[in-house]
C-alpha cells in the first residue's frame, strides 16, 4: 500500500446545527475530568465499606456507567426508575416509582446517583422512601444541580457541576425522551429556535 491512508470519515450527526439545541453548558471534556474527581473521592471515602450504587433511570443511566468506572472498590448496582407529575420541563414534586429495587438495603451503604436536581423535590422523595429501607448510610452524588432552584433541604454528598437554572439535554437527560446520547450537556431551546 502507497501514499497517505484517508482521513476518517466524520459521519454527520442528526445534531449537527440542530435549532432545539443551544449553547454548550458542560464538555465532554469537563465531564471526564470531573467525574474522574468523583470517583477518586467515593473510593477514598467507601474504602473498606463498598457503596451499593442506586441509580435512578433514566436520566443517570450514563452517568452511572461512568461514574462507575472510576471508582476503584468492589461496588455493587441497583437502579430504580421514577416518574414525576407535571409537565415535560418542571416537575411537581409528586413521584411514582415505576421500577422499584431488586436489592434489599437493610445495613447497606447506599450511594444514590442521580442526574440532575431542580427543585430539590424527586431528591427529597426518594430520601424519605430509601431511609425506610434501613440503610447503614444513605447519601446522594448528583452530577447538575441548578443555582437558586433548590427548595428547602437537599443534603448533596458529591456534585458534579453546578449550573445555570435553564433547561437542559444530554448525557442522559433528556427532553421527550431524545438527546440523551449526546456526549455532553447543553441548553435546550424548546421551539425558540424554530
Ligand atoms: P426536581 O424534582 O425539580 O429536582 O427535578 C428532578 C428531575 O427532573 C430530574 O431527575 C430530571 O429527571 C428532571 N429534570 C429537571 N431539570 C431537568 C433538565 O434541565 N433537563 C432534563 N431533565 C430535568
Ligand atoms: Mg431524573
């Protein structure tokens, strides 16, 4: 074989110059480096006491796989799935478990994974329902939580970034169900840039 092999060949992506999709709010990049931090500080903080990992479909599914992957201690999953009333871009605080565990909690050390806090409401829901349980220990990573949205207490072990209260896709999340398997988080224009 002679001469230079061809460059790759990028496939267009059906995101490419989409108008619901606005400015970049964290990189692939940026998730990496951070998600590797948190990893680095879960195993540090569980040695000897391996966390059981809850993650909470759909929207921490990446999340998760990810997370999972740095922490560096025998770890154990479990998800559950919860859907909140309400409309598609604010929730209403009432939940409904749609996909309960399978694992027992009783004297485990429990690392809820979730993607992202608003309100504060989901968070402080699947609090009260998992502490029923009798967990060893319970406490929560969440990879975005918006400024100034939280209400009342929200008690965050790890998080992720904190970023602007506007609504937003990728990595998992979500808006009716599409972008979740864009590779970073951005800002969605609902109908704005149509
Ligand atoms: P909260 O109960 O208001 O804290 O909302 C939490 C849940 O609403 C998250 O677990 C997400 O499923 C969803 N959610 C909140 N904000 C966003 C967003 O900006 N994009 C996608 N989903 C979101
Ligand atoms: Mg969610």
């Amino acid at each position: 074989m002679s001469g230079a092999a061809p460059a790759p060949r990028r496939v267009p992506s059906p995101f490419d110059e989409n108008p619901d999709l606005g400015e970049l709010v964290v990189s692939e990049d940026e998730l990496a480096t951070r998600i590797a931090e948190l990893g680095k500080a879960i195993t540090a903080d569980y040695a000897g006491r391996p966390p059981l990992l809850v993650g909470v479909l759909k929207g921490a599914f990446m999340f998760m796989a990810d997370l999972a992957r740095s922490i560096e201690l025998p770890v154990e999953f479990d998800f559950m799935a919860v859907a909140s009333y309400g409309s598609a871009t604010r929730t209403s605080g009432v939940v409904r478990i749609v996909k309960d565990l399978d694992l027992d909690l009783t004297d485990r050390h429990v690392l809820v994974v979730e993607d992202i806090v608003d309100s504060g409401l989901t968070l402080a829901y699947l609090r009260r329902n998992l502490l029923v349980r009798a967990p060893a220990s319970l406490e929560v990573c969440a990879l975005l939580v918006k400024e100034g949205r939280v209400k009342g207490e929200v008690d965050l072990r790890y998080t992720g970034f904190e970023i602007p209260p506007t609504f937003v896709v990728g990595y998992g999340l979500d808006a009716g169900e599409r972008y979740r398997n864009l590779p970073f988080v951005c800002a969605y224009r609902d109908g704005e840039g149509a």
